[in-house]
C-alpha cells in the first residue's frame, strides 16, 4: 500500500504543545470520543491515543491490553441469559461488533481509529500502534481519511513503526523504544551532527522524542540533552506529567510538549508562561 510522500503539518503551530493523554477523562470515560472533544474544549493541541486491534482486525483507540474488569457488553435479549462481564478479556480477542457492546460508562463506548479522525476532522493525533496486527489497517484509515498531514504514528516496537511509515512515506513519528536509546546515546556526546547523523539512518521522517522524564534514577531531560536534540533538528515531548509544578518545571526547561492527563491544567500553565514570555524581561529595579 505504498502511497505518495506526505506532506506533515503535524508540528507547524508554534509549542509548547499539550497532548491529552486518552483525551480528558473530565466526567467521561478515557479514550472515548467524549473525552477527546473534552481535551479540545480544555485546550489540548493534540490528542493521544494507544490503538490496538480487534479480532477481526478493526484499529481502535484503547489504553490497555485488558477490558476494565466488570465491564458489561449489552446484549440482545434472546442473548441475555447467556451474559457475563467481560473480566480480564484482551480486545484482540473480541470482533468489532462485540467491542461495539461494551459500555465503558455513561453509554460511552471504545471508538475506531476511522470514527474518530472523522469524529475531529481538524484535530492533530498522535497515535501509538500497540499491536502490531492494528499497523496495516490505521495507516489505511489514516490515508483514507486523508488525515496523514495532521497523524503522528508511533510505536515503542520498531518493527511496527518501521512498517507504519513505509506505508505513508513523509508521515511524522516519533522514535521508537530502541530507537530513542540509539538517539540519546548519540546525545550524550553533545554532537547535534552526530544526533542528525543516527535519526536519518531510522526509517521515516523522525520529528521527535517521546519519553518520560526519568528511566529509573537516570534522568533523560536535562538541558544539555534538551539543547544537543533541539541542535539536531528534534522536539521533545515528556509524557506522563499532571501537576502543575513539574509541568512549568519542564516548560521552563525548555521541552516541545507535555503528555498529560490533564490538559485544562497544561494549557493554563503554557498560557501563563506565554504572558511571561510576551512581557519580556523584568525591568524591576530600573
């Protein structure tokens, strides 16, 4: 399914960007067509999303392996006796029309990759291929969408990521598990040349890292680190941080975006550092 080379726009707005996490769980269920408006509503710039495949080989947008424990599908009453809650059950064990049943709450239910990029016809995703059975059938319905301008795919498999921009040459996407380590390792020496050198060997067009602050007791954002990367060419976007405090800490480090469950408290945050920034330097004192 080779396609013409794409033409990405998925970092042309000016940062520092939110990514809602599972969109905005304000209310409403995670990773629900509720929760991704509720983001947008609260000021995200860009909605995230793991996907994972059904049985029969449906994308969709779903954090966890696993179903919520209790959760109970509707049924149709000549179905009815023969119910029970879908406890521990992986989603690439159930068909589409059965994921269709589950209630995550509220009447809200898990959405396809192709609803909600129509559901959000102008929003950015960036979307985390989990199953290596879901790469194939999103890049489709990205395309089909004609949404691989405003798509970042990524996946921590290589393999998976690797395959997703071979179908859409030009796509964004963001490294993968061993091809962040390679990158960082490249950014140690402080050689953003050598940094540009690593990612153009990486298939794809490689826009950014996405990782958490700390692996461990390693810290991986630091301001030599932030500014060997921003050398060469890449953002770096921190996933996952909720409080206020780290999320100004990390903004004023000088990182590309925050991955947050809290969106409202993100986009606040970056609106008032912007009122900082547009005052420019204090002149106390003078």
């Amino acid at each position: 399914m080779q396609r013409p080379r794409v033409v990405s726009r998925y970092l042309d707005a000016a940062g520092p960007r939110v990514f809602a996490h599972r969109g905005f769980a304000d209310g409403v269920p995670g990773n629900t067509l509720a929760a991704f408006r509720a983001a947008l509503e609260a000021g995200a710039s860009h909605l995230e999303s793991d996907v994972r495949a059904t049985r029969d080989g449906v994308p969709v947008l779903f954090h966890d392996e696993h179903l919520p424990a209790g959760v109970l599908p509707e049924v149709a009453p000549d179905d009815a006796a023969s119910s029970s809650p879908l406890d521990d059950v992986a989603i690439r064990t159930l068909t589409l029309a059965e994921v269709r049943r589950i209630d995550l709450g509220g009447g809200h239910r898990i959405p396809t990759v192709a609803e909600a990029l129509d559901a959000f016809p102008d929003a950015l995703w960036n979307l985390d291929l989990k199953a290596p059975d879901a790469v194939v059938a999103t890049a489709k319905h990205v395309w089909r969408a004609g949404a691989a301008d405003r798509v970042l795919l990524t996946s921590f498999s290589e393999v998976s990521r690797a395959r997703a921009v071979r179908l859409l040459p030009g796509i964004a996407t963001s490294a993968s598990s061993i091809g962040t380590a390679v990158i960082l390792l490249a950014a140690l020496t402080g050689r953003p040349a050598l940094v540009r050198a690593v990612t153009r060997l990486l298939p794809g067009t490689v826009l950014a890292l996405q990782i958490p602050e700390r692996a461990g007791p390693l810290p991986l954002v630091t301001t030599p680190l932030l500014a060997t990367l921003h050398g060469a060419g890449l953002e770096v976007h921190v996933w996952t941080v909720n409080e206020r405090s780290d999320i100004r800490r990390l903004l004023e480090l000088g990182v590309d975006g925050i991955v947050t469950d809290r969106p409202d408290v993100a986009r606040a945050v970056v609106d008032v550092l912007d009122v900082f920034e547009a005052l420019g330097p204090s002149h106390a004192g003078s």
